[in-house]
C-alpha cells in the first residue's frame, strides 16, 4: 500500500481509525513535536519597541499568567497539528485543523493589544467560516465513497470524489490560515512571545503541507 | 448509500451557506458578524447531517463541540477587544411558582419520563424537571452532589469507552454504562445551568 | 560556556555521527537511523566547533565603561 | 555511507562558494570589482571566530535551537534527494525555512528582526508556485520520488522539455530565496538585515552553513528533477550555469516593495494554477 507520502513505516490501529506513519507524515510529526517541546523549553522573548522620531525604546513584558495561559494555547496548538498531520481519518483531519484554529485565535487572546486582538478576530470569523468547507467537505466525500478512512481513499478503487468537494476541502484548510487569508494573521505576529506566535505559523504550515497530501489521495 | 434526496438537501444546504456567506460578507459591524457566523454554522451540521447514516450521529457532536468552542474563544476576544466588562445577569424571577408539593410531584413525573426515553433527549426532559424544581424552591440547594455525581457520571462515560476500545466483547454493558453516564451527566449538567443562573443576582 | 564543555560537545557530535554513518555501513544499525543521527549530531558539530574555537581561555579585557 | 558525510560538507562549502559567485557576478554586471568568490565561505568562518553571545532581550532557548533547527532541518532535505526521496518532503523543508526565518526574527526581540520575521510570513505566496510544479510533474511521471522521477527522465528525456512553465516556477522559487533578488524582501537594507540581524558570531557562522547548504540542495533537486541524471561534474557546471543566470536577474532587478512581491508572486501562482487545470484537462 502505497500513499502519496511514501510507503507506510508502520501503522497503529485504534479499531477502525488506522493512523499511518509515511515517511512524508512522520517527518510532519516529527516537527510538529520539536517545535512544541521549544514551547514548552523556551521562555518569551522581551520585545523592543521604538518611540518614533526619539531615540528611546522600550521592552514589553509578558507577566506570568499571560504566558502561561498562551503557553499551554501553544501546546494544545501542537498537539492538535500532531494529530492532523498523522492522522488516517478526513473527518479527524477536519476536526483537529478546526482545533488548530481555536488554538491559534487562544494563542493570542491574551495579549494585550488592541491591533493583535482585532486581528485575531478577524482570522477567528474567517476560520470559523471556513469549517464550514472542512466539515462540509469530509461530509460530501463520505457521501461519494461511503468512507473517510484516507487509506481506504487512496486505494483508488472507489467512486472518485468530484473536484469540487477536493477544492472545499483545500479552501477550507486555507481558511484556517494560509495564504489569502493569511493577511489576517500577519498581523498577529505583532504579539509578542515568539515561541508562541511560531506555533501559530508552523501549525498552519503543517496543516497545508498534510491536506495537500490527503487531496492527492482522494 | 446515499438517499435519493440527497442531492435536493445538499442543493438546500448549500443556498443557505452561500446566503450565510452573502449576509457575513454585506455585513461590517463585528458583533452582528459573530451572530451570523453561528448561522453560518449550522449548514455545516447540515451537510453531515444530510449522510444520514449512524456515522452522521457520531460525526455532528464533535463538529458542534468545536464549533461552540471556536465562538466562546471568539466572543471572549470580542469581549476584550471591545473593553467590554462583566454585566451581572439579572436574576429570573418567575412569581407564579411558589414552594408548593406540586413541583415536586410534577419534576419527579418529568424525570421518570426522562429517564425512560435516555438518551439526549431523555437528559434534557429530566434536566427540565430538575430546573423546574430548582426554581420553584429557593435556588440556595448545596450543589455538592450534583457536581458530583456529574463527575462520576463523566468517569463513567468515558470507562464506557475504553471498554467499547480495548474489551469490545463487553460491548453491551459499555453501551448501558455509555448510555447510564451521558444520561445523568446531561441532567446534573443542565439542572446546574439553570441553578446558576438564579444564584448571580 | 567553557571551551572544555563545548570541545566535549562538538567532539560527542563528530563521534556519533560518523559512527552512526559506520554501522549503518556495516548493517548493524538500519540507514534510516544512520541519517537521523546525523541530521540531529551535524548541527550540534557544527555550532559546538564554534563555540569551541572561539572560546576564551584566559580572563575577559577590562571592558570599556564609557568616558 | 562515510562519502555520504564528506559529501554533506562539500555541498555545504560548494553552496557558499555558489552564493560568492553570485555576488561576483552581480559586481561585475554592475562594474564594481565585487568581493572574491570564496568570500561567502571566509564569511562564515569569520563568523565562527567573533565573539558570540545571547541578546538580553532574545528568548534564549529559541534563539539558540532555532539554528540548530535550520542547519538540521536542510542536512536532512540533503539526505532526503540523495536517496531519491518522496519529494514533498524536500517542499515541506522549504517551507519550512519560512519558519525558521520567521524564529530567527522574532527570537531577538529586535524590531528589525521582527519585521524580517513577519515579511518571510506575508511571502508566503511564493511557495504556492512550488506544489503547482510537483503537480504537473506528477502529472507527467505519476511518481513524487525522486529516484522514480529521475529514472522516468532516463527512458523519456529531461523533464524540462515536458513541462517547461513548471520548471519556470521553481527556478522563481529558487529565485525568491537568492540573496539580492527582486523578491528577498526578508533581508532588505531599510530593515538593516532582515531576520538575521541579531544573530552574530557563532550564531551567523551557523545560519550561514545552512544557506550554503540550502542553495545547493535546491539546485540539485531543481537539477534531479528538471534535468534528470547527469554525471557529477556536469551537475555542479549545470549549478553555477543556474546561479549565473539568476545573477543576471538580480543584477538588472530592482528589490521589490512587499506589496509588490507578493503581489506579483501570486500572480505567478493563479498562471501557474491555470496551467496545470490545463495540463489535467489536455495532457
């Protein structure tokens, strides 16, 4: 059995949802676990700030409450990728990328700027928008094939899923935070907490990279 | 698999999205747009609902989980956002329920009914009954053993399925346990709902 | 961090890389394991050497205090 | 196996080399006398000789980790087409790099670090193109390891001739990740240098190392999959024929505002996008 990822190195089997370690998953996996071990590691950074048209700056702090609050978000954040990008199921996929959008609007809920705050809500309107796709897509495919299991799709022996339900799927993923409606995001890299603010970059990244495998699958 | 109407609901589905998405897209105030992303919500219920298969059943409480979850974070930065504080929720006060032994009678009835139907709809009934009571006393009841045994109705649910995943041979007691669990744990949850929201005044 | 604790560093990288890369010649180890023990030991050597040449022995200069 | 390792550093040193001759040429065309071409490799080592240490204000952990992750994550992408490995992974370590960047810049606390962080984000389009081209290739060789795509190109000639535009936008994507070109708004001078700005001495030596090595595994997948096998000289010709050519670009190319580039590389994206619909409808 083949995938578009590689050749499974093995596979763990919890009753019907098969989670599939390719080489292409497993090394997803495997950065998605460094990166949240350097969260859990590493303490925020303390950003400067300028005064503009003096020469005087200024450091922001992050108190403790806030950090520890963004840090466990940060956390939730990575193992919810861990689980999207390992996992064997279009549903569980959806669930978990919705998961990752929670947890990115949470990673900077707590900062105290109203430009970061304005941004991270309008990428949470947008993400919460494009569930709509993700869920409405798996459901379309379990329509189609009768199945969501992804290694049972990649066989390539049931009924092909139409393109449109491919592109929901892609779009909504893309909602959750890529390139068109990264605009939003972008702006949520002001916060400051650099070890956070990663997560929410590479989660999405993760995200992309899976259901880009997962569509070629389908 | 699919039912022949399938593509008629799929049809209705999606004109209630593309409309869901029309409203969020004309509309600039932020708190309406909150509103209108709940509404845009629901289709997406629709779509899995539409399988209408036992998966469908198992797929829309978790795609609703997260869905609620996605507006209280967003709600909560709006919240923020916007410099909003806490208002105190005015207490419900309804006059015609005075401390009589009728509640009692009628909230036991309307347990006993919940706990024949079981299941969602059976917790919500049973739950009714626990409201109802709980209004018509002074809402001042020690709440202890209702969270507790919301607790150890959760444990329960949850023994339930490592049961139904490691020991699937027992699938029947898991599935009464399952059933048992989810049962209590919506009354407790749903009388404690209701308890709350008389105590804030 | 001392010159000592690096060099110990960048010299235990450079061991377990190339020997990962022997026994993964040698059939003992599978390659894949080989490569990941490089992937993780080559830029710990990398960086490790660094720390480690330009590391002072001696004491500090007096540092400059402003006029 | 042992080769293996010699090869790794070779490629790290040929790629620095590559990045001087980069520099010289652009001297040239422009008609300054340019540094000498092993001054990217001098650079590095005199990186590793100045004294280093950790900003007050950076979040030490990261700032340290994250070079270790950028040499790790590349030596691993090395490793991954030399043997003729699955080649989203190689993409997936490009886009990778975007993270890398962007924990080099926010790590310092530095706001011309943070700006460099953020922009490598907003550039985000220009690694769109990139899946357009292991599209169409898939289209063509039904394959996405290397070694598969590499052997189709024995029996049936280079790739290059097959699916030229595809070809066109990785040489766009290599292109965005050179030093001067028209896209790398990442390091531009009005934000002193970009991501990189507070990482010094040993710190820079190693991020350094990690572009060398990048600019080579790019080329030699570009190479593999464009051009098929070739012998080992004609590979490292065929390397400094694309470096020269991208030279030429960045030579004449102004560097573009970040509006401007991403603007321009999504557009890049929706072409490319229309083309490979075209190659799935016609081909």
């Amino acid at each position: 059995m083949t995938t578009a990822g590689g050749t499974p190195l093995f596979l763990l089997e919890f009753g019907d949802i098969v989670i599939s370690f390719t080489p292409y998953t497993t090394s997803l996996f495997i950065l998605a676990l460094v990166f949240t071990l350097l969260v859990i590691a590493s303490r925020p950074e303390r950003q400067l700030d300028i005064a503009f048209g003096t020469d005087a700056y200024m450091t922001k702090e992050i108190s403790l409450s806030e950090m520890r609050f963004r840090r466990f978000m940060a956390i939730a954040c990575g193992l919810a990728s861990m689980g999207a990008v390992v996992t064997g199921d279009l549903f569980d996929f959806c669930l978990f990328t919705a998961l990752v959008g929670i947890c990115n609007v949470g990673i900077v809920a707590a900062v105290k700027s109203r430009h970061v705050q304005n941004a991270a809500y309008q990428y949470g309107l947008v993400a919460l928008a494009a569930t709509v796709l993700l869920f409405g897509g798996s459901a379309m495919v379990a329509a189609t094939t009768g199945t969501l299991s992804l290694p049972i799709l990649a066989t390539g022996t049931l009924p092909a899923v139409p393109l449109a339900v491919k592109a929901f799927i892609v779009i909504g993923v893309m909602g959750e935070g890529m390139a068109p409606f990264y605009a939003a995001k972008a702006e949520m890299f002001r916060a400051p907490g650099a070890p956070y603010v990663i997560m929410c970059s590479l989660s999405s990244l993760l995200i992309f990279l899976r259901v880009i495998e997962v569509v070629v699958q389908l | 698999m699919i039912g022949q109407y399938y593509s008629w609901g799929l049809l209705v589905v999606l004109i209630a999205a593309v409309a869901g998405f029309a409203a969020l897209a004309f509309e600039k105030d932020d708190l309406h747009r909150l509103l209108l992303i709940d509404l845009v919500e629901i289709p997406s219920l629709g779509f899995i609902a539409l399988l209408g298969t036992d998966l469908a059943e198992a797929l829309i409480l978790p795609g609703l989980v997260v869905g609620i979850a996605e507006l209280f974070a967003l709600s909560q930065i709006y919240l923020v956002k916007e410099g909003l504080q806490d208002r105190p929720v005015r207490a419900l006060r309804i006059e015609v329920v005075q401390r009589s032994p009728a509640p009692l009678v009628l909230s036991s009835i309307l347990v006993v009914y919940g706990v024949i139907l079981s299941g969602f709809t059976g917790g919500a009934i049973a739950a009714l009954g626990l409201i109802f009571l709980f209004l018509a006393k002074d809402s001042a009841d020690d709440l202890h053993l209702l969270e507790l045994a919301s607790g150890m109705s959760w444990v329960l649910w949850i023994a339930a399925f490592f049961v139904f995943m490691f020991l699937p041979e027992y699938w029947y007691a898991a599935l009464m346990g399952a059933a048992i669990g989810i049962l209590i744990k919506v009354v407790t949850k749903l009388a404690l709902v209701g308890t709350m929201w008389g105590e804030q005044a | 961090m001392k010159k000592k604790t690096a060099g110990r560093i960048a010299g235990i990288a450079a061991v377990a890389g190339t020997g990962a890369t022997l026994l993964s010649e040698l059939g003992t180890v599978p390659p894949w394991l080989g490569i990941a023990v490089v992937v993780v030991t080559f830029p710990l050597f990398l960086l490790f050497l660094g720390l480690w040449w330009m590391a002072r022995e001696t004491d500090a200069d007096i540092p400059f205090l402003g006029y | 196996m042992i080769g293996d390792l010699l090869y790794l550093i070779f490629a790290m040193i040929f790629g620095l080399l590559l990045l001087g001759i980069h520099r010289k040429v652009i001297a040239r065309i422009q008609r300054r006398p340019g540094p000498p071409v092993w001054q990217e490799i001098l650079h590095a080592l005199k990186f590793s000789f100045k004294s280093t240490w950790i900003p007050q204000t950076a979040s030490d952990t990261l700032f340290v980790s994250v070079v270790l992750i950028a040499i790790g994550i590349w030596t691993a992408a090395f490793f991954v087409v030399l043997a003729g490995g699955n080649l989203l992974i190689i993409f997936g370590i490009y886009m990778l790099h975007k993270i890398v960047e962007h924990g080099f810049g926010l790590s310092s606390g530095s706001p011309y670090g943070k700006f460099g962080g953020v922009r490598s984000v907003i550039s985000a389009a220009s690694e769109i193109p990139l899946f357009v081209s292991v599209a169409a290739v898939v289209i063509f060789t039904g394959s996405l390891e290397i070694g598969d795509i590499v052997a189709w190109q024995e029996q049936a000639g280079p790739l290059i001739l097959a699916v030229f535009p595809a070809a066109l936008a990785m040489y766009v994507v290599i292109l965005s990740k050179f030093p001067f070109s028209p896209f790398s708004i990442v390091e531009s001078k009005e934000i002193v240098s970009g991501y990189k700005t507070e990482h010094f001495g040993v710190w820079r030596a190693g991020l350094e190392a990690c572009n060398g090595l990048k600019t080579y595994v790019l080329l030699l997948t570009f190479i593999a999959v464009f051009f098929g096998p070739l012998p080992f000289l004609l590979i490292l010709l065929a390397m400094i024929l694309i470096t020269v050519s991208i030279s030429f670009i960045c030579a004449f190319s102004p560097m573009l505002s970040p509006f401007d580039s991403v603007t321009i590389q999504t557009l890049f994206t929706g072409l490319m996008l229309i083309y490979v619909v075209y190659l799935g409808v016609y081909g």
